[in-house]
C-alpha cells in the first residue's frame, strides 16, 4: 500500500503525499476476509482501522444474538483508535469483513503521534472532548450512587432506629423489674413464706398472661382501675406498680382473691413478685421481637448489597425485590401501597444480584418520585418462555411519549432541578441490556406508568 491508495479517500483531504507515506510506515494492510472477523466489541481500541476498499460489517451482542449495527462500505470509513486519546477506550462493536478488500490498521500511539505533528491543536481538542466528556460522566455517575448511597443510608438508620430504641426502652425496665423481683422475692422471706404458699402463688402465676390477643385499651384502663382499688381496698401498696401487669396478664378480682387466701399476710409482696414477673416476661418478649427485627434489617441488607456472595449466582428475583423494598421502607410508609403478584413457580436465574438490586432501587424510587410519595405501585413478577418478566407500575401522573422515549438518554431527568441527575434509567437499561442481555420499556398514559424488565434465565457470556 502507497499514499496513492489513500490520496482521494474524502478523510485525507488536505494531507500531503509525504504526510501519507509516514503514516503508511507505521501502519499494517490487512486483507478483509468474507466471515472473518477484524477486531471484537469490547477489546481495548489499540488499532485505528481504515476502510481503502472492500466492506465490513459492524456487530454487537444484544442478548443472545449478534445484532449488525452498521456497514463500513465507503473507502474512508473508519473505526476505533480511541485509545489514542482515551486510556479505557474500547471497541463499540466487532467489525466482520463482508466482502473482500484493505484495511490500514494503524496503531493508535502511530496515530497520535502524527495527529499531535500534523495538527497539534486538532489533537489537544480531541483529548479535551474525550477527557471532559469522560469526567464529566464519571463524576455525574458517582453523583448518582452518592446519592443512592445516601438514601439507603438514611432509610436504614430510620428502619434500624425504631427497633433499636425500643430494645433500649425495654432493657432499662426489665433492669428495673428484676431489681424489683428480687426485692418481693426478698420480701416473702422476710414474711415467712412457706414452700408450699411459694409453690401456690406460682401456680396462680401460671394462669396469667397466657392470651395472646391485644386487648381493648380502654378495657384495659378500666381494667386496671379495677385492679388498682382492690388492692387499695386491701392494703396493698406499690398499687400503681402492681396494677398493670396483673390486667394486662388477665388477674381478676376473683384471681387476687385467691392469692390473698394463699399468701395471708405476705400479699403485698407476693404480688408484686408476681407483677415484677409478668413484666419481666413481656420485656423480654419486646426486645426479643426488636432484635429480631434488627437481624431481618441487616439480612436484607446483605441480601441488598450482596456483600457476602460472587458476583453471578442463581437467584430468586423476587428475594431481590422484597429486599429492595425493606431498604426503601421508609419512602412507602408516607402513603404508597405496594400490590405485589408474583407469580408461581417462578424459575431461579444467574445474575449479577447486587446489579439488580440497584435496577429495583432506580425503579422503585422512580414510581415513588412519579406519585408524590402516595399512590399505589404494583409490581408484578411472572414467566414467560425463557424469560423473567418483572413490571414496575405506579398511579403517577404518567409523562409524555417525547419524554419517554428519551426516558433513557443519559443525563435527561424529567424531576425538578436538584432532584435528579438523569443517570439512574441509564444505569439500569446498562445493567439490563448490557450485562444480562435483557431489554427495559416504559409505558405510560396519566394515571399509569408501567416500566417492564425483561430478564434471560442466563446471561450472555
């Protein structure tokens, strides 16, 4: 090859014979083969590739299949070289040769080089696109996920909060009810109680707090004044302490009556052992029910993160979800009713969970934003073929088709200035698309938004 197979290619205009023939020295013909393939989607863009005559064509993967996205069919056209400005430039598709002809591979180093000899300000201008524009999405990008991050992070700290708080209320009374315990416990020793008025008194413990249904409060008040003046009418002091344990565990006049008639002149203390018991008992229910509840917070957001497992496993999509919704909890308790129909029998799939998980999260705080924070979205999980289908629909206001069909282009937002930076739909059609050969649509008309995800039961590899 010679400057004279490059002199009339439009891309040269202006670039002496010499010019060309520097450029062919550093640079390698290749032959185009029908069927072979060139370069590959993906790969570093260590080559910049010249179309002098024939064609190719340009392919990526879409899912399972290999999609031809365009032809190089004009001498001129050309692909890749982006590594010569960009370090993590990549090829954006494989190009396949489709009929015979030449192509200049040329280096990219070659390539800047004589693009920073020939047009030295052409080059600085080429870095300074590809350099912005990459940090400009870059720092957009980690916007986003700070942004994310500190949504969950202050919805966790709100849904760990409440449990937390209510295990600390909870041990500082129990500290206070066993002090309690043992000193009645002490107080029936001092009164000379019998083993055998012990063992009664427990027996008629027993009988309390067995019911397992909440009790009217307003009975229970009366209740507990009942019990109150009982005790009032027979001397018994602390009332105040006494009094609600023993409604709340069911004692009824008659009960007390019983256990004055066991315990004779220890009454007071017996009771009290008694009521100390009983709160005992439901304290420890309440910090037993708080902690559990902090264990299922903190398995969901291991389940969310996916911190303890590879980065493909087989899931179940719907775990996935339901772990999402627990860290969002806090924006759906404002009036948003979740509908859930997920069908039966749903197959597992190999995903990148934690991926997924941060599709779930862009979605449902999508339909979230989209209804004000009150409304009803319904997600719906089902199998169709070899596919999961999994619709996000939420009663929004909808938006536009021109909106949706841009819904999404990166960087476009439809939510107000500050509350949006147009990456979370990217991000996930990305994750989607690119990562699990999926496809993501919208649907929408006022009152009805229905974004639908569309997930292979493997991805491609």
């Amino acid at each position: 090859m010679d400057a004279g197979d490059l002199r009339d290619l439009p891309l040269f205009a202006g670039v002496s014979d010499a010019q060309l023939e520097e450029l062919i020295a550093g640079s390698t013909e290749v032959p185009i083969v029908p069927g072979a393939d060139m370069f590959h989607e993906g790969e570093p863009a260590d080559f910049w590739w010249v179309l002098v005559d024939g064609a190719i064509t340009l392919h990526r993967k879409i899912g399972r299949e290999d999609t031809v996205m365009g032809k190089m069919d004009v001498p001129g056209r050309w692909a890749g070289g982006f590594r010569a400005w960009d370090e993590h430039g990549l090829y954006l598709a494989s190009g396949r040769g489709l009929a015979a002809g030449r192509l200049l591979r040329v280096p990219t180093d070659v390539l800047r080089d004589r693009i920073d000899d020939w047009f030295p300000l052409g080059g600085h201008l080429i870095k300074g696109v590809y350099g912005t524009a990459r940090a400009i999405e870059s720092t957009a990008r980690q916007r986003e996920s700070l942004i994310t991050l500190g949504t969950l992070a202050a919805g966790l700290a709100h849904e760990i909060n409440n449990p937390a708080a209510a295990a600390s209320r909870s041990v500082s009374a129990l500290d206070t009810a066993c002090v309690t315990l043992l000193s009645a416990l002490r107080g029936l020793a001092e009164g000379d109680a019998t083993a055998a008025q012990f063992s009664a008194l427990d027996e008629l413990r027993l009988e309390l707090g067995t019911s397992t249904a909440a009790p009217d409060p307003v009975d229970l008040a009366d209740h507990e004044n009942t019990i109150s003046d009982w005790l009032d009418d027979h001397g018994v002091e602390r009332s105040w302490f006494i009094a609600p344990p023993l409604a709340a565990g069911g004692a009824t006049p008659e009960w007390c009556e019983r256990a004055a008639d066991v315990l004779g002149d220890g009454l007071g203390a017996g009771l009290e052992w008694v009521a100390s018991t009983l709160s005992a008992t439901t304290l420890l229910g309440e910090v037993k029910e708080s902690t559990r509840r902090i264990t299922e917070l903190v398995a969901a957001v291991r389940s969310y993160s996916q911190m303890d497992r590879g980065s493909i496993q087989t899931i179940d999509v719907t775990e996935g979800i339901e772990s999402t919704l627990v860290m969002l909890g806090h924006k759906l308790r404002g009036g948003v009713e979740v509908v859930r129909a997920y069908g039966t029998g749903l197959p597992r799939i190999d995903a990148f969970a934690g991926e997924l998980n941060q599709v779930w999260t862009n979605l449902i705080d999508n339909a979230v934003d989209a209804m004000d924070g009150a409304g009803t979205l319904r997600i719906g999980v089902r199998a169709e073929g070899d596919r999961i289908v999994v619709e996000f629909t939420d009663s929004g206001a909808g938006m536009p088709a021109e909106v949706a069909a841009r819904a999404f282009e990166p960087f476009y937002t439809t939510k107000d200035v500050g509350k949006g930076t147009g990456l979370g739909l990217d991000i996930a059609q990305r994750i989607v698309a690119e990562h699990h050969g999926g496809t993501i649509a919208i649907t929408s008309h006022p009152g009805e938004t229905t974004v639908q995800v569309r997930l292979p039961h493997q991805p491609p590899r």
